[in-house]
C-alpha cells in the first residue's frame, strides 16, 4: 500500500476528526508524491498509532491515514537537488516512515524547522500500540504501587487515632480516681467562761503568783 488509505467509512472519518481535535501532533508537512516527482504539503494530525492527512487545516475530512503499528521514523538527508529545483534543499529538514509490510512504500516527509521536524520524528516513533500498551503497564503498576501506599497510611492513621482515643480514656479514669482532700475546719476559738460568771479567767501566771 503505497499511499495513504482513502477514507470512505464514516467511522474512520469520525477518528480524523478526534485527530484533528486531540492529536497529540498537529501540522503542516510535505510529503513525497507516490511517483516521487513532487512535494505536496498537507496538513498533519497523529492519534496514537494513526496519522492523517487533510488538505488543509480546516478541512471537515481527512484525505487519508497510515498505519503507524511497526513502522521505524529516522531523520533522512536532503536529497540531491534536481536541476529545475526551485526550492532551496538547505531549509528544508527530511524524514521518512518505513513501514512493517514489504510492498508498502516508505513515506518521506519535510518540513522547514529543525526542532519541529525532530518533535514529529519522535512523537511518530512512539506511536505504537506495543509502546502505549507497555506504557500504560508501567503507569499501571505506579498506581497499584501508589495505592498501596495509600492504603498502608490509612491503616496506620486509623491506628494511631485509636490509641490517641484510648489515650483520653486512660486520662479520663485517672482523673476519677484522684481524690481531691477535704478542707480542714477552721478551729473554734474557746468560749470566756469568766464572761458567763462574772469573774475573769485569770492567765496561768497570775495563778501561780497567787499560790505563792
């Protein structure tokens, strides 16, 4: 298969334009004619392991895809120039999709930015199912690793709210058990005896001076 596959079932179309939406690439390039006589430049978009092509960017449909599942995208050199070129080979930066069938032709593809034409090289080489299902196996395992993790905090937690708890309950009881001492009574002064008689007690002193 040598050119790009022509669209005519609408669910394909309807994934052109998920593409044209949610492309994780997005773009002008020129590809190669299929009898290498011209380039033709179209607009780009690449969801997962396929890549389309409209006429322009606000084309409604695309003209055709490829099948990127197996394919190997390398930088290219410039070709050498033709006689009657009009374009000026040293601006342009190339490379070329090889495809896993045999008879299907490469397809080589330029564009004028260096770093653009290394973003696509490397966005198509990893649109690959193989390498989007290792990478959701690796994103995967993450998450069952971080949800253990989680959950290994969570049992933690709980412990340590339930010994914080038997904590306040530890302090709660001590607290009944200490008793607190009544207050002594205040003593009571002695009652004048000599008020009630009419006589006087006399201090201890005058007693013994008496006695004498």
């Amino acid at each position: 298969m040598q050119k790009g596959i022509r669209l005519n079932d609408g669910h394909v179309a309807s994934l052109g334009l998920l593409a044209r939406k949610d492309g994780t690439r997005k773009g002008y390039l020129s590809k190669r004619s299929s009898d290498n006589t011209k380039w033709q430049t179209k607009w780009f978009a690449l969801l997962q392991n396929l890549l389309f092509y409209f006429e322009s960017d606000s084309s409604s449909r695309p003209s055709g895809l490829y099948l990127l599942e197996g394919c190997v995208c390398d930088r290219a050199p410039s070709p050498k120039p033709a006689l009657s070129a009009k374009e000026p080979l040293e601006k342009q930066h190339y490379f070329t999709v090889n495809f896993s069938h045999e008879n299907q032709k490469a397809l080589e593809l330029r564009t004028e930015d260096a770093k653009d034409c290394d973003e696509w090289v490397a966005a198509i080489a990893h649109a690959s199912y193989r390498t989007l299902a290792t990478e959701h196996e690796a994103l995967m395992q993450k998450y069952l690793h971080l949800l253990q993790i989680v959950e290994t905090e969570k049992t933690v937690a709980k412990q340590l709210r339930q010994q914080i708890e038997d904590g306040e309950i530890e302090i709660e009881r001590l607290k009944a058990e200490v008793t607190v001492p009544a207050p002594c009574p205040k003593p009571q002064a002695p009652q004048d005896r000599g008020h009630r008689t009419g006589w006087g007690t006399a201090p201890s002193h005058c007693h013994a001076s008496l006695q004498t």
